[in-house]
C-alpha cells in the first residue's frame, strides 16, 4: 500500500503556484500551505 501524505501533496502543486509571483511572496505562499516537513522527508 503506498499512503501520500497531505503535505506532500500540497507541496507538489507549489510548481504551478509560483510562476508570475516575486520572490518575496515564496515565504507566504508556503506558510498558508500549513504543512509538516516530517511528512515530506518519508
């Protein structure tokens, strides 16, 4: 069985979030995501 952990999946659209931002909006975008590293490490 093979489990995808929530923050992981939230981090993977990241790549379609960012184009057409500055750089200085990287930080806000990430920090509304609200996801755990520790689950993205597995």
């Amino acid at each position: 069985m093979k489990i995808r952990s929530p923050s992981f999946v939230n981090l993977s659209i990241l790549s379609h979030l960012l184009p057409g931002h500055m750089m200085s909006d990287t930080v806000s975008i990430l920090g509304s995501f609200d996801f755990v590293m520790g689950e993205c490490d597995r």
